[in-house]
C-alpha cells in the first residue's frame, strides 16, 4: 500500500514490520545457548581480558557472570527471549552507524576482466565467467595482510558502533570454514578463518559483530535457477529443497560459531525463492539466536531497492534502502540505509569517484535525522588491506565523530518537518536536546531555528558546552546566536535543552482512508506536537484559532475543501494544508441472472511487459474456478491469469480495493479501472477506491509475471474496516 511515506493515505492494514513477533513455543531449545560450551570457552579464553567488558553482555549472561558487577552496555542480547521487539532492536536503533564489509574471490580480479575495469563483486555474472574458471581464484586467496583488529579499530575509530560482513556473496564463496561445502576460506592456501578472527576483533571493541548471507548462490549445484547465460551448467538432478537445507545448515553454522547481532540475507528476489521458505529462513533464526535481529530480505515483500512494501505478512525486523537515503524516511519502522563509500562494493581497483568526507558525514547525519541507520560499505583489496581512500575517509568521520557523536549515537529523528540550514537529531529525556546539524552557516551569526515553540534553558555549541550561546526570538522563530564562523566545516552542531518534550509548529498531517465517500468519512488531523492545536473549515475559510479544533477524527459527509492549521495560543504557527473530499454516486448493479460462487481465472502462457488493451482473443492454456484473487502457488513465469465474474454488494457503499502483485496487474469494476498497477515491478501494493450499489457487479483482475518472483493478492474493505480477501460466497460466475 504505502510504497513510502507521503504518497498515499495509509492503509488500515497492520504494518509488516510491526506485527507481533511469532509466537513460539518456547523449549529449552529456543531459550538456550545454542553454541557448544567448548566453543564458548575458547571465546573466553580468547577475550579473558573482556570477561567483564560490557561488550560481552552475552558471554555474561551464559556463563553467569552478570553477578560481576558489570553493567553490560547496550548490545545484542542473542539469548533474550524473542517477545519484545524494542529490546531486540534496542542496541541497534542506538548505534545508528555502522560498516558493511564486501569480502570475497572477486577482490582478486579488482574489478576487471578483459578489457572491462567497472566489475564488482557481480562480476562472474557481469563478465560470464565460467565457473570453472572461476574456481580458479579460490586457490589464489592469500589476503597475507588481513589483521581484523586493524579492521575493527577503524570501524571503531569511525564511531561505528557495528560491522556486517559477507559470510557468502552470490558467488557462493564462504569467508568462513564451512562444514557444509570447501567452496570457503578453509580450503584455501591461507585457511585462516575469517569471520572467526573478525568477530573477535570486533567484540573486544564493543562493536557488534553481523553477517551477510546471500540466498541467491551461483555456485551450487541445486540453487535455481542458473545465470541465464550458463548455458552449460546443467539443471538436471539440482534440487532447490536440498539447497534450502544446505543454506539453513550454513546459517546455522554462522549463528552458531559466531552469534551475529544481525543477520543480512540478501539475493531473495529470484522465482524460487518465496515467502514460504523466507518464513522458514526467519524461523531457523529466531530459534537459533532469539535475540538476533533479521532484515527484511528474508523475505520476498521489499518492493524494490526502496525496500518499502507493505505486505500484510511480510517476515523481518527493519527495512534496506540500498544506494539511497528515503527522502522522509520510513515512517514508524526500523530502517538502514546501506551505501557505499565509492560506487562498487566489492574491491575496484579503477574506481576514483569517492564521496567526499563531507557528503559520508552529511549523509549520516540526514539518515540520523530521519530514524534510520546508515550502513557504510567497505571493499577491501585481496591482499586483506582497505583501500586508503576508504582508511582516509574512515579516519576524518572518526575525527568528526570523536567531536559530535553524542549528536548521533542514540538519538531519535528530527521533530521539524524540514530546517533551513540542515538537519535535527533528539535526544528525549526529562530534557530533551535538540542536535542541530548545521551545514549551511548563517553569515550574520544568527541561527535562526522556525517553528520552535519551547522555551529553551541553555544552547551551546556540542564543541564548546561550557559557552552558553543567547537565545531570542524573531517573528521567523527562535534565533541563537552563533559565532561567526563555523567550527567544522561538515557539520558544526548546536545544542538546545529544553523541559519536556519539545513544542514544534509543524503542518498538520491529514490522514484518510480515501477522498471520495458514499455516507461520509473520518478525517484525522494530527501535527504530532504536544501544546499545538490543530484548527480546521470546511468551506473553504482560512483556518484560524476561532475555526473549530480537531479534538479528535473530523466527519466528513459532504463533497467540501477541508483546510487545517497548527494554532497555538491563539494564533496559527503553521502553513495551511487542504484536501478535497467528493460524495460519489454509487454504480447501480448490473442485471445479470442467478449466478454459481466463485470466479473464473484464465492462465496464459505469455510474454507481456504490461498488459494488453485487447484480452479478448488470447487463448487460454488452463481455466478453473477460484473463491479468491490469489495467493498463488508456482505459477512459473512468463505466464497471464485473468480473473473474470461478479461482486456481490449487499451494502452500499465505498469499497477499497488492496491490488499487491509482482509482476504488474490491474482491477477493473463495471469496466472502469479501479487500480492500476501494472508494468514491470517487485512485490508492490496499490489501492483504489470505488463506491457500489447492492447487487451484482462485474469484476476482472489481470495479472502477469515476465520473470522471477511471482505473487497476487487482491483485498477489499469497507469503510473503518480491515482489508480481507475476496470469498466464494461473495463472487460469482
Ligand atoms: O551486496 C550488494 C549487492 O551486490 C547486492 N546488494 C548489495 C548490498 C545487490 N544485488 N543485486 N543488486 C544489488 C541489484 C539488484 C537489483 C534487482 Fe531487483 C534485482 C533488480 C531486479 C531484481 C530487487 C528486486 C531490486 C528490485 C527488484
């Protein structure tokens, strides 16, 4: 439904992300510690010096040595119990930056084949190299100058607060010592096991150790589908069950031996993959680390690389915008923001188009201020060396970090819909700090903040908090006066305390189930500030503090503008904002005579890239008779249904239509188009809306997928009401 934030009024379905977590039944098996206790003992061995670091709340807690004294700092709780989600997330949603490491065969190449230099770690699919040629990097991984602990400090240093790392690529390639294949580090010159190394490095740091798991796996045998141009590489005898149980074995391993905060499947978005085995993927690691958190790609329902479908039930724990920063962030889920430092994530030796130092730090600033976490990718060279580009620009964020990280680490998104001169991160407490990240420096050393409302007890430059700066006011809003120069160059931050939570002007935001209406519908108007009103006409007049208040929902049961504004204390402290709601006529019945239940679905074997105007003469493959629109089993690719019959309205009213598909699909009722969704797209909902007299009305649903993955769902609601499926009792044919 909603795609992103801002594009249509929510829906009443729940949020995918904020289901309640599976409930399981809890065994001796899901609450306990899953490594085997020599491996725990050698870890402690390992990091006797940390014994009672609040880096290891895990190692404390199995071994009982919370007793210590020790207060164990916020980190992944593997063990915890799976019931609450905020715990789980807690440690994560603190750190707010972390390093994404792409490591694997495909740094030896560096990025070039032939005479093509812009490879990354794609590059056996990019550049069509066989397999078994392939192969003949692994016996040349010989990273002699890999030190983890010179990772892990850089991260460190960076103020990163967690590191996740490519355990297995596409390529199928493991950086650990697997059990379960030799297509890993263990059977290479260099044998040293990776992840093993790292995961130490990083918790004697406090950094909270991750892994990347593909699902999509080039190299073996039983993973479907191949590349399409391995033409060679035959599929006879591969079986895509046996590869799920070698891909649970792996991530069982990696748990296991390694005990992930966070665990990064990536890759899911081919035909065998599905929600069913994303289900199962999420399961294995909720029973194996509880407390471990898993990103979305679990799952099927990303809806492209925004990452943001709305699919009712949809598995994972925060969304992944990749290579992009959601302009309004994502609102009310966890998301993280993944990127990289220059344009390649594996190793490119040719690659010069490096951010700048300014836009890394500006770009985790804006993540910050919009809730998110940023994800900063790291290639390293095949000799186990970062490039020093990547070590320079790690070091000059660690230097701005060292200054400003307070303004980062555990801070919750901006309470301004937008700032002038950059961005607002919140620290919430009895006082509450407002970061201002100011990137763009007033001249006239007035900074000037709209739309602040609170009264502010001490503004201080982050750099310099025994200076305490003045605060006026203008007709503008708040200004505080600041030097005239900027302190930092990137970001210099500024620091409002203020008692309680803050009181912002912000624009109310309406929120609607839909703009047309039969008998009426609620609006709410809300500008999530506390002490702010909200005052709203519905004819047309310039909201002002003497229009009514909106103490709760506004009912609408006439075609009116609705215009509202933020009012405080008499006097209207925000922009207008206005919508326009029409009575619509309900479409009369169509006169059709007794009917059987359900509806006939048509299947095609066709190539559509949208689908066609004239549907009228294709030949159908298949035909049967179905209650609903969807779920659909296998339905292969390249493949159309159409879905034909009749609605039955036994109330009028608005109905909204809920059309989730991959590929594209459309709605028609009564031969109007009710959504369109067509075109070429991953799993994606749309809604429509349209209103119905009681009786028969004539209904068509056309669906296709070209390739990959494949679903459909269509949903309908009545007004106030949750979205459901369609039911045999209410089509007919
Ligand atoms: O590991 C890095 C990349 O190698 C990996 N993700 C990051 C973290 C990556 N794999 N593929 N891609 C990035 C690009 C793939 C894009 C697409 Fe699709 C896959 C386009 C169509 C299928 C996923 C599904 C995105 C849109 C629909």
């Amino acid at each position: 439904m909603r795609e992103r934030r801002n594009s249509k009024p929510p829906c009443t379905k729940r949020n995918p992300l904020r289901r309640p977590p599976l409930r399981r039944e809890v065994t001796a098996r899901t609450l306990g510690f899953v490594a085997p206790l020599p491996e725990l003992l050698s870890a402690m061995r390992q990091t006797s010096t940390f014994a009672f670091s609040p880096s290891l709340p895990l190692l404390s807690l199995a071994l009982g040595l919370a007793a210590c004294g020790a207060t164990p700092a916020p980190g992944p709780n593997l063990t915890a119990p799976p019931s609450n989600q905020d715990q789980r997330m807690e440690w994560w949603r603190e750190a707010r930056f972390g390093m994404f490491l792409h490591w694997g065969l495909y740094a030896i190449p560096a990025g070039k084949w032939r005479a093509e230099t812009n490879y990354g770690e794609w590059i056996r699919d990019s550049a069509r190299i066989p397999l078994e040629v392939y192969d003949e990097f692994q016996p040349n991984w010989n990273p002699v100058q890999f030190d983890a602990n010179a990772w892990a400090q850089m991260a460190a240093d960076a103020g990163m607060k967690y590191v996740v790392i490519t355990s297995k690529h596409h390529d199928g390639f493991c950086l650990f010592d697997s059990k379960a294949t030799t297509w890993d580090v263990g059977n290479t010159p260099h044998r040293r096991d990776i992840l093993r190394e790292l995961a130490d490095a990083c918790r004697q740091r406090g950094i909270v150790f991750c892994t990347y798991h593909s699902i999509m796996d080039w190299h073996h045998p039983d993973y479907l589908p191949r590349r399409p141009w391995e033409t060679d590489r035959p599929t006879a005898g591969a079986n895509f069950d046996r590869f799920e149980r070698y891909l649970h074995e792996q991530v069982t391993e990696v748990v296991q031996r390694y005990q992930p905060g966070v665990m990064w499947f990536d890759g899911e978005w081919e035909s065998t993959w599905n929600h069913e085995r994303g289900v199962r993927l999420f399961n294995l690691c909720r029973t194996l680390a509880p407390g471990m958190i898993v990103n979305n790609r679990v799952d099927v329902h990303r809806g492209g690389m925004g990452g943001f479908s709305a699919a009712n039930e949809a598995v994972g724990d925060f969304h992944t915008p990749e290579q992009e920063i959601p302009a309004t962030g994502l609102a009310g889920v966890d998301w993280e923001s993944c990127m990289t430092m220059n344009t390649h994530w594996g190793f490119n030796a040719a690659d010069g188009k490096w951010k700048s130092t300014a836009e890394l730090v500006r770009n985790l600033i804006d993540i910050a201020s919009k809730g998110g976490n940023y994800l900063l990718n790291v290639g390293p060279r095949a000799d186990g060396t970062f490039p020093k580009e990547a070590v320079e620009r790690l070091a000059q964020i660690g230097t701005w970090m060292q200054q400003n990280g307070e303004a980062i680490h555990g801070t919750t998104a901006s309470v301004f819909d937008s700032l002038p001169f950059g961005r607002c991160t919140v620290k919430s407490g009895t006082t509450t700090k407002l970061y201002l990240h100011v990137f763009d420096w007033p001249a006239d050393g007035k900074l000037t903040v709209p739309g602040l409302g609170s009264t502010v007890a001490r503004a201080y430059l982050l750099a310099a908090p025994d200076t305490a700066l003045a605060v006026g006011s203008n007709e503008a809003g708040l200004v505080v006066a600041v030097p005239n120069a900027a302190t930092d160059a990137i970001a210099t931050v500024v620091v409002l305390e203020i008692e309680g939570a803050p009181v912002v002007f912000r624009t109310p935001v309406i929120t609607v189930e839909s703009d047309s209406f039969v008998s009426g519908v609620d609006v709410v108007l809300n500008n999530r500030s506390p002490d702010v009103a909200v005052h709203y006409s519905l004819d047309g007049s310039e909201p002002s503090a003497t229009s009514p208040p909106a103490s709760g929902p506004v009912r609408v049961t006439n075609s009116c503008v609705l215009r509202a504004a933020s009012v405080w204390r008499g006097t209207r402290v925000s922009a207008v904002v206005e919508r326009t709601f029409t009575k619509v006529v309900p479409l009369p019945p169509v006169k059709v005579p007794a009917r059987k239940e359900g509806l006939v679905v048509e299947h095609f074997a066709v190539d559509w890239q949208s689908i066609p105007d004239d549907r009228a003469g294709l030949i159908p493959k298949n035909r049967e008779v179905v209650g609903s629109v969807g779920p659909l089993k296998n339905p292969g690719e390249h493949v159309a249904f159409v879905y034909r019959g009749y609605l039955v309205i036994s109330q009028e009213e608005l109905y909204r239509f809920a059309l989730t598909s991959d590929d594209g699909s459309k709605l028609w009722i009564d031969g109007q188009v009710v959504v369109d969704h067509d075109g070429l797209h991953g799993a994606m909902t749309k809604q429509g809306a349209v209103a119905l007299a009681p009786g028969l009305h004539a209904i068509e649903v056309a669906w296709f997928n070209r390739t990959g993955g494949a679903e459909l769902n269509l949903q309908w609601a009545m007004p106030g009401q949750a979205f459901e499926p369609l039911s045999a009792a209410v089509t007919r044919h």
